[in-house]
C-alpha cells in the first residue's frame, strides 16, 4: 500500500508496465507508483489547481498518453517519461468529473462534466471536437462501449444512464432508468457489446443490456455506503 497527504480520486494501471500505476489526489497533483518499489511516488505532477478528480492511461496501441480531469475545469495531456504535461483542454464550465480514452481511436478522450456536457477530444487538434448536452443535471461518469467506436454512456446526478451515438447527438440512443440517487459511476462490458455495470449513492449496483426490453438485468445491494466505483475484470468474465 501507498501512503499519500491527501485524498486519491481515482487511479489507472499503465498499459505498458505490469508494477506501475498512477493515482489522482486532492491536492491537485498526479502520482506515478512502482510497485516493485514501495518507497513512494516515482514522480508527482503538479500543475491542477483544484481536485485532480480522474486519470486514465490510454489503450490504443503504439501511444503511452494518460489524461487527467480536474475541478479546475481544465483536462491535461501527459507523456510518463515528460515531467509536465504536453497540453491542457478548457472549454468545460463546470468542474470535470470523468475523463476517458477511446479504447478504438488514438488520441481521443471523452470527458464528464458538472456543467451537464459530455464533451470529446483530440489530442491533435486545438479546442473541442464535440459537445453533447447529455442531461440536465450534473454528469458524474462516462465510459467508451469497446465494440462500438461512436458509442457513449453518461451516468448523472438525474439517476439516468444515457447512450450516446457521435454519428447523431439530437437524441440518446438508449435511457436507462432504476437508480434512485446519482449514479457516480458507469463501465461497458470488455466481453459484451450491450452490457453496462453501474454504482450510485443509492448503495446498489446495477447490470444493464441495453438491447432488451427489459434492460435492468440484476440489482446488487451488498454495500451499505455510497457506491463510488467499480471495474470488470479483463480476465474473468463474470468478475467486477
């Protein structure tokens, strides 16, 4: 385990090095972790001026990027081996929450905001490819489908997950309700191209196929506190 002076947000495992990670913490900053190397951070990034609130490391090949989202309204670029980063995006008005790389098309990232957009990026161009008014409300998550390049989840404070196709953004391609608070975090399925996991302050966790007509498929009400985050395992099918 690693000790940090402030609270971590979120964290994502390198594409490219089985012992390192990288967190994001309250203080602004970035962290890189060597788990072979317990004695603390490898380096830390500091250049958010608020709550570093996501980071994620890229997945497409042949590219070692991570992105940060921040309460700063801004999302920054790095390159791990660089010690600042390459770029920052504004454009956001509200805080961002969730910022995630295409799983198909280099250099792309989606970002989750509290100022009700979902907004998509590219690192090679200067200012925002795309923004979608997603809800009404604050939107705490978002994550890629990973059969689908055009495809997006939002998860909002509404309680509502919305699908989202770039190709056509008048109109959610899917709304799926049954949270009863905020929905703080969504992920599609690596082995399902319509299978969603979701968590919310209402304490549960839900399975959605947003095929069926019926989409809630499961209600897992184990926790007894908010439900802030969850995964799918790469390896195992049915394991989150």
């Amino acid at each position: 385990s690693f000790d940090w002076n402030d609270g971590l947000f979120d964290v994502t495992w390198s594409e490219n090095n089985e012992h390192v990670l990288i967190t994001s913490s309250g203080d602004g900053s970035l962290q890189i972790w060597d788990t072979a190397k317990t004695k603390g951070p490898l380096q830390v990034y500091k250049e958010h001026t608020q709550e570093a609130y996501s980071v994620d490391w890229s997945q497409t090949r042949g590219e070692q990027l991570v992105v940060s989202g921040s309460w700063d309204q801004t999302a920054k670029l790095w390159d791990p081996a660089v010690g600042k980063s390459l770029c920052t995006f504004k454009g956001h008005e509200g805080v961002i929450y969730s910022t995630i790389w295409s799983p198909h098309i280099p250099g792309c990232f989606a970002s989750a905001s509290g100022d009700q957009t979902l907004r998509v990026w590219d690192v090679k161009a200067p200012g925002v490819k795309l923004v979608i008014p997603a809800h009404q409300a604050e939107i705490l998550s978002c994550d890629w489908c990973k059969y689908d390049e055009n495809l997006l989840v939002t998860g909002a404070v509404d309680c509502s997950l919305k699908g989202w196709d770039l190709r056509n953004i008048r109109q959610p391609v899917f709304i799926l309700l049954g949270h009863t608070y905020a929905i703080r975090r969504v992920k599609f399925s690596p082995f399902h191209a319509t299978l969603l996991a979701s968590c919310s302050y209402d304490f549960t966790v839900r399975f959605w196929d947003f095929s069926k007509p019926n989409p809630l498929l499961e209600t897992v009400e184990h926790h007894t506190e908010f439900t802030c985050g969850l995964d799918l395992s790469l390896h195992n099918h049915g394991q989150v």
